[in-house]
C-alpha cells in the first residue's frame, strides 16, 4: 500500500508511514456549526486527552519559551507527549514534537487545517538529543476537514525512522517504540485521536 499523497503533506522518502483517517456525517444544514466545533477541539491541544480517554497518549502545548500553553497553537510551538509505556530518559519521560507549520485551505467544495510536526529537542534546551522515538526527518501531518456533509479527523506520519542519535538507553527504548510504530501500534494511537476529536454527538 502506498502513502496518499494529501496537500501539504511531505512526500514518503524512507522508513514507515500511516495515513489514519476517521469521518463522520453530518446534516449538510449543520455542518458548518460542527465543523467550527472540530475546529475548537482540534487546536484545543491540552485536552486531546479528555476527548480520547484513557487508552490514549497525553498531549501539551507549550509556547517556543518552554512555557505552557493555553490558546490555539501557531508554528514554533511545541507538544509534549506522553506515550503509554516507558518515555525518554533525555526528556524525563517524554516524547517532544515541535510545530513547524499550519495551513488553513479553504475551496468552494472543501475547507481544512493541517497542523504539521517535527521531533525535537525540548524547547529551550540547546544541548542534548532529540527527544523522540522518531528522527528529526519524520513528521505528523495532524488535519481535519470538511466536505459536503462529512468531517474527517486525520494523521498522515511520514518517514519514520528510530532515532538512534540519542543516549544508549534511549536508543534501546526508541527502536522498540519505533518498531512498534511501524507495525501500526503507533497508528492505533493516532485512531484513538481522531476517533476522539470526532466524538462529540
């Protein structure tokens, strides 16, 4: 199978990739009221959690500083994430990501926004590795979208590779993860998202 190729979104080079959808339909006279709610919960960043549950990772949004967040996200924010199962000894546990674009398109026939993500260092922090399972080449395509009378909720993964340029450790626990990524349990987690933005009949 091969990766979709969806604007915005990095073309595959190497290592894994995921195209994980969820839609939902709608009546055509209430879409643009629900999708203005996908809208709120989808930048919403800090209660990613609340809308998935409990199986699912745990997401914050801080600003470029290091400070946490409580707005809409804008490019050179960052995301912690809290993966299920052991976390990074570089970042006390946690998996960085930083935002390195978003993209709003809007189309008589469709209308979107595509929030796209990059592993990264902790913010602030100068020295040290990047502190994901994942390289810096890899990214999360994050989109949501409506057309007609449907919503969708996305994650596009392109170029997943281990990130093996980190301490011995962490390069023990980042090829498992990594691997498990590649075999879809990270794809299960972007499903748990989606799903969960779309679930607020």
């Amino acid at each position: 199978m091969k990766p979709k190729q969806i604007p915005g979104v990095p073309i595959q080079k190497k290592g894994g990739f995921h195209d994980t959808e969820s839609t939902k339909q709608f009546k055509i006279l209430e879409i643009n009221s629900k999708f203005a709610v996908l809208k709120e919960r989808f930048f919403s960043i800090n209660r990613w959690k609340e809308y998935c549950g409990h199986a699912s990772a745990d997401f914050k949004h801080f600003d470029a500083s290091g400070e946490l967040a409580d707005r809409f996200p804008k490019k050179g924010d960052f995301i912690r994430i809290a993966i299920p199962g052991p976390g990074t000894v570089e970042a006390k546990g946690y998996d960085w990501v930083e935002i390195i674009n978003i993209s709003h398109r809007d189309t008589d026939k469709s209308e979107s926004y595509l929030m796209m993500c990059r592993p990264s260092k902790e913010p602030n922090k100068l020295k040290g590795y990047v502190a994901h399972f994942y390289t810096p080449a890899a990214t999360s395509s994050m989109l949501i979208s409506k057309e007609g009378n449907i919503l969708k909720a996305a994650v596009y993964g392109r170029n997943e590779r281990p990130n093996f340029n980190a301490s011995f450790w962490d390069k023990i626990r980042n090829f498992f993860i990594a691997l498990g990524g590649i075999f879809g349990f990270g794809k299960i987690q972007w499903k748990i998202l989606a799903d969960g933005l779309l679930d607020f009949e």
